[in-house]
C-alpha cells in the first residue's frame, strides 16, 4: 500500500511540471525501484526563411519563400523605402509560405522581408525584397525580383577597386554595395543603374579596404544582395620633394631628393603652368636627375612622380626654368624660376628683359630667398647683381619693380633705411652701419644690388652695368 501511494506522489509531480513548462518539454519516468528520469528539450527560435520572392500584381504583391521545418507561422515586415526591420509593418499569423499582399497603390515600391515564428518566438528576418505593383494595361505579366549575381570578384589597385560578377538573365541594371567596413547591406551607400556585369570604383583613398555586396534590379525592383567581397587599393609612393631646375643654351637640368622604394621616376612637362599626368612624359627615368635638352627658348614646366610595381605615385610640386637668349642660368626656388640676365647692363635695361619675358627683377621676401640668390648669381656672374628695389620715383621710399608685397605685415617692403632686418630681428638687409650705412644715395644712387657674399645690398646708380636677377611666378 506504501509503495503504491509513493507511485501516485510521483506521478501527480511530473504531471504539474508538464503542465507548467511552456518553453521547455519535460518527461518524467517512474522507475519500478522507486527512482526517477527527467528529459528536458530546449525550443530555439528558427531561421530566416530563404528564398524570399516578391511578384507584382495589379495593386497587390505576391509573396513566396521556402518553408522553415518547425514553423508554427510566419509573420511579413514590409514598407515603402529599403531598410526593414522588425519595427516595420508586420502581417502576422501566416499560416503557409506565401502571402498575397492585397490593396496597394500601383507604381509604389513596397520592401518585404519574412521571418519564421514558433513556440520559441520569431526568429531572423530574411533577405529583403521589392516590388511595385502595376495595374493590368502596365504589367502583362508578372515579374518577380531577382536572384543574387553570383561570382562577384573585386580587385584593388591605385586609388581604385575593379569589380566582376556573372550576368544575371532578365537584369535591367545592377545595384552595387559598399563600405569600409565588413557587413554591407541595402543600407550602406550604394551605387546605382550599373549596366553591365562590372564595375570600376575610382577616386578611393590608397591603402584602403573597401567591402562590397551586388543585387540585380529588374522591373519588379532590387534583388537580393550577393555574398561580399572585398579588396584594398594599393599605396603609391609619395611624391618627390626638393626639386629643381637650371636652364642655359637649350638644355635644362632636374633634379629631385631620390624616393625609397622608387624603381624609376617619370617626368611630366609643358610650356603651360598647371602640370598634371596627362601631360607630355618622359618615362623610365633611372636616376634623381634628367638633362632636358635640345629645347628652344621659352618657358618649361615640369612635375615628377616615383614609379613602383603598385603604379606611378603622387606628383611633385611644379618646378619652372626659362630659356631665352638674353638670360642663363636658370634656377628654381620655392615654386619660383630665376635667371639671370646673359650681359650686364643698366637696372633700366635689365627691367625691360625681365618685363619682355613675363618677368620681373627679383623681389626677395625672405632671408632664405636672399641667401639662394647670392648663393646661386653673385660672383658667378659679377660682384655685384641688380635686384628689384628702387627709390627712382622718391627719394628715400624704396619700392620693388613688381610693386609691394600686402601678405607678410611689410617684412618684404620694409627696406628704406639701413636699420631694416630680416625676420631674425638680427640680420640686416642694407650693407654697413654708421656714417657708411647703405643706402646712402651717394652720387644720385636710385638702384640697389647684392654687393657682397654675405647678401648684403648696396644702392648704386642706375646707369651702372651690373647682371640682372630676374623673377618668374
């Protein structure tokens, strides 16, 4: 009698836990030695359903997807623009794997995507889908979204990624996918009304990844997105930088500082400022040098890029040299050329030549630019050199033959008397100090020149003979 109301109790106990488990199956065992067995059996939500396919109709969309085993129902997300989500639109408790989507506007677009729901809760969202519905004169026949291309392939390269798929019959268009980072979807920007089976992306930054994800578009909208790819657009070397140019007797002379990594270098050059890459090149240069010659007077411009196996990298600054029968060497400094006149000669003179090449007699703003302009021209071609600054027009008011210069709070322009420095604070401009400071228009001294090695300048009179330094922006 013991053991059979002992039988009961158990009995009674696992009927309860039965009864009140909703998430979870439990199975009790009365065992004939009084001992139990409890099973229990864990329910998950389920998977997205694939295949999802949406096809217009006349004021409706037809929906179809590929039934999830364990589905008690399905519940459709839907809307007017991409990007659904289980906040959208729902129509729930759909008992089959098809939906007739009834009393809609013709020629909207409406975005679906399905999810699987049973005793668990509702699982993942599907792919998302598209139609717009037409009326019976517009859509003779039914169309349905298309399937993902297949074979997408993206291949990185300077500043650019090239892209491939396999051509999906029916596509009127292709809808590429993109971002920086892995998980592209509908969401991400997007490039749009792709005609063929490929695409190039250009104007990207080098050395960057970039991901990518492709759907067809057909009359009944945009398909589902293919698998991802993705590539990284290769680093090119950077540009040269100290470059150079000196011209005389029809050859020019470049230089630039040498580029790690470089294999070769190519020149890029014209007779017009403004040098880009599809300018005249001259490839394949081994060395941080190249003599242009058998070149006819006029002015030449030039930038250089490094060259390695990822392609030709970033283009120097532009560098300039003249060649005129009146002036040599030619030199570049800071995106300005300069040359020098080919005979001395009045400042008068010397400021027609520069005026009758597009040039001026040199401005000198900086005690850098004074220091290359002495460096390069005094001595070279006389002890003295005439240089831009003038009281011709008033006594004691030294000006520049280009006029004055308003963008560095009167440094340049500030030269009239002999206390006058560079930005140092320290180092003057004018040669000498006291009773034998310069300028000091002994014998009506209107011009003034570089007089010694050290750059200092000395005011002498205009009719002198002296070499000429002139400018060219």
């Amino acid at each position: 009698m013991k053991h059979l109301i002992f039988d009961i109790l158990i009995l009674f106990v696992s009927f309860s836990i039965i009864s009140c488990s909703s998430e979870n199956s439990i199975a009790t065992t009365a065992t004939t030695d009084n001992s139990t067995t409890t099973t229990t059996t864990t329910t998950t939500t389920l998977s997205a359903p694939s295949g999802l396919t949406a096809t217009a109709g006349d004021g409706s969309v037809a929906l179809a997807w590929t039934a999830n085993s364990g589905a008690s129902s399905y519940t459709v997300y839907w809307g007017t623009s991409t990007g659904i989500t289980s906040s959208s639109t729902t129509l729930s408790n759909i008992s089959t794997n098809s939906y007739s989507h009834t009393g809609l506007s013709n020629s909207t677009t409406y975005y679906y995507k399905v999810a699987t729901v049973n005793s668990a809760g509702t699982g993942t969202l599907s792919s998302e889908v598209s139609a717009a519905p037409a009326s019976s004169s517009d859509n003779s026949s039914s169309t349905t979204t298309l399937s993902a291309p297949s074979g997408l392939t993206a291949t990185g390269a300077a500043g650019q990624v090239a892209l491939d798929w396999t051509a999906v019959s029916g596509a009127s268009s292709y809808t590429l996918y993109w971002d920086n980072s892995t998980g592209v979807s509908i969401s991400s920007s997007s490039i749009t009304s792709i005609s063929n089976d490929n695409y190039t992306h250009s104007s990207l930054d080098n050395g960057t990844a970039y991901y990518y994800k492709v759907a067809t578009v057909n009359s009944a909208g945009t398909g589902t997105l293919s698998s991802e790819v993705n590539a990284t657009t290769l680093v090119l070397l950077a540009a040269p930088d100290n470059v150079s140019a000196s011209g005389a007797s029809g050859t020019i002379t470049l230089n630039w500082n040498a580029v790690s990594g470089a294999d070769n270098y190519t020149l890029y050059w014209d007779n017009v400022s403004g040098i880009t890459s599809s300018d005249t090149a001259i490839p394949s240069i081994s060395n941080d040098n190249y003599t242009h010659s058998s070149l006819s007077d006029g002015t030449y411009y030039y930038k250089v890029a490094a060259v390695n196996d990822n392609g030709t990298g970033a283009l120097s600054a532009e560098f300039s040299s003249v060649l005129a029968s009146n002036i040599q060497g030619s030199e570049t400094y800071n995106a300005h050329t300069y040359a020098i006149t080919t005979s001395a000669m009045t400042y008068a003179n010397a400021k027609a030549a520069a005026a009758a090449l597009g040039g001026y007699l040199t401005t000198i703003n900086t005690l850098a630019e004074n220091t290359f302009l002495t460096t390069e021209f005094y001595g070279t071609y006389g002890n003295a050199i005439w240089i831009g600054a003038n009281d011709i027009d008033t006594e004691g008011t030294w000006i520049w033959d280009n006029g004055t210069t308003s963008s560095d709070n009167g440094l340049t322009d500030n030269i009239s008397t002999n206390s006058v420095t560079w930005a140092d604070n320290s180092t003057k401009k004018w040669n000498g100090s006291g009773n034998g400071s310069e300028p000091n228009n002994s014998g009506n001294e209107d011009c003034a020149n570089i007089t010694n090695s050290g750059g200092k300048w000395n005011d002498l009179p205009c009719t002198n003979s002296l070499y000429g330094v002139i400018e060219f922006d």
